[in-house]
C-alpha cells in the first residue's frame, strides 16, 4: 500500500507539483486549501484546511485519518509572502503573517503527532525558505518565520525521535509559482524614506519569482527525503548561487556578506 500524505496548501504551486508527482508514484494524496471548493478538478482530494485555525486542522487530520487509519507523512507546506519596510509594516500584518508561517506549521505537527506515536512511525517534512536562512531587506518578517521554523525543527526533530518519528525542513530558493500573487504587500508610499529603495527591491523580488525554478525540482527533493530512511535535518532546493549564498553566510565576515546583499538588491 503507498503510504498516506497530507499536504498542507496542496491545492497550487509547490504543493500542488508535490502532490501530483506523490500521486504518479502511488501514494495516497490529500491536499489542504481554505477553499477546496476552487479546486474540484484536482488530482487528488483538496480537504478544507486553514493553518490559523487550529478547529479546522484537527477535523482535516481526523478526516484522513478516519478514512485511511493512518497517517505517514505530514508535508507543512502553506505559507504566505510578506514584504515591506520593517519600520512601515502593520504589527497585524506581521502577527498575521507568523500565525500562518510559524505557529500554523506548529499546531499541524501536534495534530498529527499523536497518530503517528500509535503507528510507531512517521515523517513530517516543513517547506521553509533559503531566505530563512539570512535577513532579506524589505523581506525582513518572511526570512524571520522560516528561520524560526527552521531552527524549532531542529529542537522539535530531537524530541519526537524516541517515537521513530523523523522531522526535518526542505528550504526551496525561487521557484515559478503564484506566492507573488497571495503575499502582503505593505504599499509603496509617495512621501517614504524607503520609496525608491523598496520599490526597486520589490521588482527584483518578482523578477526571480517569475524566472523561478520548476516546481517539479522541489517535488523530487521531497520523494526523495521520503524515501531516505533517516532524513537529515535540513535540506535546500534551488539553483547553485541561492544555496551558495548560505555557504558565504558562514565563511564571510558579517559586514562583507552584508555589503554583498546590499549590492545585490542595488541600495
């Protein structure tokens, strides 16, 4: 029998590439959307699913559960962009955004973890970010959620193993999807400080989503990670400079990585 996956945000992007490829190789599919009812043509089930909404996480891993008795692998894949001066970003555009990224993500796991310590086994994969692994400017709340969720996973991994449960982050760099179309974005304001330099960080932002990666290259990373039988704690898809750009961040001094991403973004 394949093995059951739910996969958080199923219904489009990544998820969605996740979740045909799983299905192409047999195993059993259910994807998540706050509007299921959008996505009738979908190749597998799309469940209602709202990560803020800790009510609606448990009746989805309940519903899957009571149709498959069991549940092997959690993919955390919904999220939303954020972008915008630090200083000029709403405070509940910023809690909004952590709710989904951060505690959303958190509150999926503890749904299913209980399932999983009665089968003795289980594999719970979160789709994080490269940019979680620096501070982006003007991307500033976005880096700081999957950052956080990258670093959680890894305290989170070591305490769930006694239940030969395995917990581990894939980071995907830019890739062709339609996050640009779902994300905040706190306005470009006539008389800001941060005009210019935000407006021309925003277009180079989109630019490198609208040239991005295959989804289909994040798929494979993820049947892969499936298929390790001890997967490791954090993996990175994308092209060879984004996850290039992770190694300068360890081996260059603070102020030279800096003054790197900051020629980069042109401020």
């Amino acid at each position: 029998m394949g093995k059951v996956v739910l996969i958080t945000g199923g219904s489009s992007g990544i998820g969605k590439s996740i979740g045909e490829f799983l299905k192409s190789k047999d195993f059993k599919v259910y994807g998540t959307s706050r509007s299921p009812e959008n996505y009738k043509d979908s190749l597998f089930p799309i469940l209602p699913l709202d990560v803020t909404d800790t009510m609606s996480i448990e009746k989805a891993v309940k519903r899957v559960i009571s149709i498959e008795d069991r549940l092997d692998v959690l993919i955390n894949n919904a999220g939303v962009g954020i972008t915008g001066p630090i200083e000029e970003t709403p405070e509940e555009e910023i809690k909004k955004h952590f709710e989904t990224n951060f505690f959303g993500p958190i509150n999926v796991i503890k749904a299913v973890l209980p399932q999983m310590r009665k089968q003795n086994s289980g594999l719970i994969i979160n789709v994080t970010s490269i940019a979680g692994y620096m501070g982006l400017p003007f991307r500033g709340f976005y880096s700081a959620s999957k950052g956080a969720l990258e670093l959680i996973t890894e305290a989170f991994r070591m305490e769930i193993k006694a239940f030969n449960i395995h917990l581990t982050n894939v980071a995907p760099g830019d890739f062709a999807t339609n996050i640009a179309s779902g994300r905040y974005h706190a306005p470009v304001l006539e008389d800001s400080p941060y005009k210019t330099s935000y407006k021309n960080t925003l277009d180079l932002m989109n630019s490198h989503v609208d040239s991005g990666s295959d989804p289909k290259e994040m798929a494979l990373a993820v049947y892969k990670i499936i298929q390790s039988k001890n997967p490791k704690g954090h993996y990175k898809v994308g092209d060879f400079l984004q996850k290039f750009s992770i190694v300068l961040k360890r081996i260059l001094p603070d102020k030279v990585y800096e003054k790197m991403l900051m020629k980069h973004y042109k401020l």
